[in-house]
C-alpha cells in the first residue's frame, strides 16, 4: 500500500505549523513562550471539586450523547444571561472542546463543492476543516478595515465567485490572532447581506467573556434562523485540557448536528461534564480576576510593541497582540520569530499560519515576568537589527 492511496483531502491537510514551531522552540530551556492561547490561570478550586466528587462517587458511565440535561439547562441560563442567547437545552449539543464543535458543524451544514467566506486572518483551524470536507474557501483580507468583516465585503465575495454556492461563513469574535472585537452596529451590519444571501453563520465565540471595554454581542440575536453559535470553556475558566465545548442551533439542524457528533466522538467526558456544570451553575464570575489581569497586560505589551516601532492592532477583547513587524528590520514573521526564539530566547507566533506574514502575534496569557523579559527581548532585537542595518 501507498500513502498517496488514502484520502486526499488528509493529505492535503498540513500539520499545524503553529504547533510545530511551539515544539521545536520547546526544546530550548531558556526559551519563554508567548505562542499557544493557554491561561496561565488555574482552574477554579470549586470546578476541580466537583471532577473529583464525580470520581469519588463512579459518576463515570456512559452520557447521552447531546450532553447531560443538567450541564445543557446551565448552558441555556448561563450564556442567556451572559450574552443573551435564546437557546433552550434542546437546542444545545455539548462538545469536546469548541474544535470538535466547529469540526461537527462544517461536516453537517455544508456539502462537498460549497464555498465558505473565511475573513483573514484567521485561526488556521478553519481552513483545515474546509480541506478535509471537499469545501472551497474564500479568503476575506480585513486589513484594510481594522481587521473588522464589513457586508460590503461579503458582498464583493459573493459577486466574485458567482461560479461557486457561498453557503456560509465563519465569524470569530473576538478574533484570534488580533483580538479585535466587534461592536454591536458592525454585527448588526453585517446581518441584512448574509439574510439576503442565505448564507449561514458559524460564530466561534470561544472568547466572548474576555472583552474589554464593550460588551460581546452575538450575531444569533440577529440570525438565529441561520447562525449556529460554538463556545466552550477553554477560555473564560482556563479549562483547555479539559476539552469541553458547546453547540447552539436552531431545530431541526441541531438535530442533524448532534448527529454527526455522536457517531464522531460519542460523547464528551462524563466527568468534564459533571465539573462543566458546577462552572456553569456556580462559576458566572470565575472570569473576571483572568478579565483584569489580561486587561493590565495587553496595555503593558501594546505600549511596548508600539514604543519597539510595531504597528499594533488594537485588540478588544481575548488575549493576543497583533503587531506588525516594522519595514527597517526587513523581515518576514517566521524569520522575526525564528530570529527571536534562537538568539534573545523568546517564543512568538509568526502571522503566516494565520494568513498575514507581516505580522506576529503575542499571547498575553503570561505571567507578568514572562511578558516584560519578552518586551525587553524584543525592543533589544529590533534595536540590534536597525544597528546592523545603519552600519552597512
């Protein structure tokens, strides 16, 4: 047997270049990385309690593959208070992780041949899941927007491509890697163009509680006959290994949705779901000290990269800087980055991966001493490179 036997569309997947860069630098035991969106938080004490009260008394058995009714009913209060969703507990899947939720979603909602809008930059994830599903892609760049998807935008997608069936779109709001976080009249603007379009909405929202400054608003409050909504709990209770997500649609294509994630995946941990719903009935406020100290950080790292010469992107809301590199340096983002990590010690994200190679991204889910050593690494660089550069 060949590889080239298998599946194409696998083949064609690359490996995550942003995993692999984290890796490889991994290796370097002086090396402070600022790549992955990991919380340096810990999980809140009263969530670990309840996992371990679940395995103290063999709460271990099989779930229903939609979920527990009891983690789904929290689900429904706790994000309607919080966002204003308007899903009740059967209209809600829950997930491992907010990735197998999009992963279930793409593989339902759209047939092999449609197109998806992807705004960029993007989190490389999305792409993916459109390989594997046969799905074109139509790259949006939002750079000259202040990285915000405006419906003339989705427009001129549609009129563009009037050879292929745009049959959705994927919205990340707040963005990941620039942090920009859509106000409500730019959600609201963006409505009337996908109704009349009848293109469906996938609305990651795993940073929805992490804004700053403005309140998230939802676009399923627009279109809840077309959105489907993915969140979860990686972010807001720095739970990410514990892999526990949400799906919100509309009936009758939840039902369909569930479906693909139970002959995927079964169903999520019996366990994760007895602590997700503890977070969820008792943790409404397990955010807001994570909230404040990313708020004190992203001013601490913006200042920095602006005062370094870098362009920044003014980020709203989860917990990442976008900043472009500065033209006298004369570098890409994987020569920065390398650069960086092999001679100052210091792990960032390249804006390749995401779509933009003149940018890199700073993960602000750090300590405090973590983020000023790479601040000073990075002004250090960039200082170093303009010497070279004067003197030849």
């Amino acid at each position: 047997m060949e590889l080239d036997e298998i599946n194409p569309n696998v083949l064609n997947v690359k490996p995550s270049a942003m995993r692999k860069f984290d890796h490889d630098i991994s290796s370097d035991p002086d090396i402070i990385k600022l790549t992955l969106g990991e919380p340096n938080f810990d999980v809140p004490d009263h969530i670990k309690k309840a996992a371990i009260e679940a395995i103290n008394t063999n709460c271990s058995h099989y779930p229903y593959y939609w979920g527990f009714q009891d983690l789904r009913e929290a689900a429904s209060t706790y994000y309607r208070d919080k966002f204003g969703y308007h899903y009740s507990a059967d209209e809600i899947v829950v997930s491992v992780g907010a990735t197998e939720a999009l992963a279930s979603t793409v593989k339902t909602l759209f047939k092999p041949g449609d197109a998806v809008i992807i705004p960029t930059p993007a989190y490389p994830l999305y792409e993916a899941l459109m390989t594997l599903n046969q799905i074109k892609t139509i790259f949006v760049d939002t750079s000259d927007s202040g990285f915000v998807l405006t419906p003339e935008k989705i427009q001129k997608a549609v009129d563009d491509h009037p050879d292929l069936a745009v049959k959705g779109l994927i919205l990340t709001d707040p963005n990941n890697p620039t942090g920009v976080a859509y106000t409500e009249a730019q959600i609201a603007a963006l409505a009337p163009v996908l109704k009349q379009n009848k293109i469906w909405v996938i609305s990651d929202e795993i940073y929805g509680e992490l804004t700053y400054g403005q309140k998230h608003y939802t676009i399923s409050k627009l279109l809840p006959e077309q959105t489907i909504v993915t969140n979860g709990l990686s972010k807001s209770h720095a739970m990410t290994g514990w892999r526990l997500g949400f799906v919100f649609g509309p009936h009758p294509f939840i039902d369909e949705i569930a479906k693909t994630h139970q002959f995927t995946v079964t169903a999520a941990a019996s366990l994760v779901q007895y602590a997700a719903t503890e977070a969820l009935t008792h943790g409404q406020n397990d955010a807001a000290v994570m909230k404040k100290e990313y708020l004190k950080r992203r001013d601490f790292v913006v200042q920095n990269m602006s005062e370094a010469g870098f362009d920044v992107v003014h980020p709203g809301g989860a917990f990442y800087v976008f900043a472009k590199i500065p033209a006298s340096l004369q570098m890409d983002s994987w020569q920065f980055v390398k650069t960086l990590a092999k001679d100052y010690h210091i792990g960032l994200m390249p804006g390749d991966p995401f779509g933009d190679n003149e940018y890199i991204r700073i993960s602000y889910a750090a300590s405090d001493d973590a983020l000023a050593a790479a601040m000073k690494a990075v002004k250090q660089m960039v200082k170093d490179k303009n010497t070279v550069a004067d003197r030849a």
